[in-house]
C-alpha cells in the first residue's frame, strides 16, 4: 500500500511533463485521470467537424473552457481541437470515442492505439469493446473518421446501405447540407446520429437519436497519464 501511495504521488510529475494535467480526466468513472481529452466536435454549427479534426483551419484560436473539459451539461458552440495531442500521435495505448447526448456521455467504443494514427484508429482491426455489444464480430461496410467521403458521412460506422430507406449504422456525422437521404436532412450542421439501444439502427425507422457532440480521448502505455 505504502509502494502504491508513493507511486501515485510521483504520477503527476510524469503527468506534468507529458501534458497539463487540466486535459486529463477520469472517462469512465474508475477513480483515475487517465484520459486526455484530444477533440470535441460540436452539432449544428455549421462547422465541418472533419475538417477541424483533421486540420483545424475552422476551429477558433481561443475556445472556451466548456469545450475543454467534461461536464457535458456546459454550454458549448465551437469544435475544439486539441492540436498538441493530434500533431503528436504517439505512445498511444487506446483511444476512447464518446456520443454525447444531453449533457451526458451516452456512448463509448474503445479502439487500440498502437500502430496507429490519429486519422485510422477507428476500424473494425483496432476495436476493443463499446457500449454497442452487437459490433463485436460485425464487419461494417464503411467504418472510419473519413467514412464516406463523397457524401461526407464522417466518424462512421455503418451497418449497410440499401437505398436510403433501409440505411442502417450506430453512429455518423452527417458534414454537410444538401444531402440525398431524408434521414440525414436537417437545417444545419453537423449532424450526429447514434443508434440509441445496444445495437445497430435503422436510420428511418429505428431507435436513434441526434447528438449534441462527440469527444475522442487518447489512453497513453506505460500509465504515464494515470493520476491518483
């Protein structure tokens, strides 16, 4: 006990020197601030998410601090990318992608970090788990942060298309206006549309709901980012 206690006070002097420790935060409630949160990406803003992921030319110079942190329940309209963390992709142990939905985190997948970069972790080779238990052993159809590119359905993960009365996925940023399919019509931008229950979703007809935001987290090996 007196070894761990020790270990854990020295945590945030290693967690100091690889990033401020305001960027990390205890995701998934097991006591400890091993995440740091890398992007937020925010609805109907009429800002291409995409974009300010990959580059950020159309997030702000200065975001404000509701962006920055996890008390969902905060107000905030910019995307907000964190580009220390992005432009430095590496020594990553998992990255962690979270829907969130009134002010809630209401759905997470976790993806293995190693051997990747911060534009393909999200595929079906690096998915761990995630709070739709049916995408085990599924093999979508289109599966990535550029998802479809000519019809700029990004961070998706797509069931099947079938006409566009039975599309069906778990989630999507839809990143654009005049769009061809009813279901991702809206009078604004992005939109984010997640399959509500534990599985896939018809888009039309199913149990799914339009998020507010979306957030990506990144877990680095070593325990490096763990602080007591």
């Amino acid at each position: 006990m007196e070894i761990r206690f020790f270990f854990l006070c020295l945590l945030p002097v290693v967690l100091e020197a690889l990033a401020p420790a305001e960027e990390f935060f205890d995701v998934l409630g097991t006591g400890l601030k091993e995440w740091r949160l890398v992007f937020r990406g925010t609805a109907y803003i009429n800002k291409s998410m995409y974009v300010a992921y990959k580059d950020g030319s159309n997030v702000p110079a200065v975001v404000r601090d509701t962006c920055r942190q996890t008390n969902w329940s905060q107000p905030c309209d910019t995307h907000y990318r964190n580009a220390d963390a992005l432009n430095n992709w590496n020594n990553i142990m998992e990255v962690l992608f979270g829907v969130i939905d009134r002010g809630q985190l209401v759905k997470t997948a976790v993806f293995k970090g190693d051997h990747t970069s911060y534009m393909n972790w999200l595929s079906e080779g690096h998915y761990i788990n995630s709070s739709w238990p049916d995408l085990n052993g599924q093999h979508p159809h289109i599966y990535g942060i550029k998802g479809d590119d000519g019809l700029r359905r990004r961070f998706f993960i797509s069931h099947n298309y079938n006409g566009c009365s039975n599309d069906a996925g778990w989630v999507v940023v839809v990143d654009r206006l005049n769009v061809p399919c009813d279901w991702e019509k809206d009078e604004a931008f992005p939109i984010i549309k997640y399959a509500a229950a534990e599985k896939f979703e018809n888009w039309n007809t199913g149990n799914f709901r339009n998020a507010d935001g979306i957030a990506v987290f990144v877990k680095y090996s070593g325990g490096s980012s763990i602080v007591g």
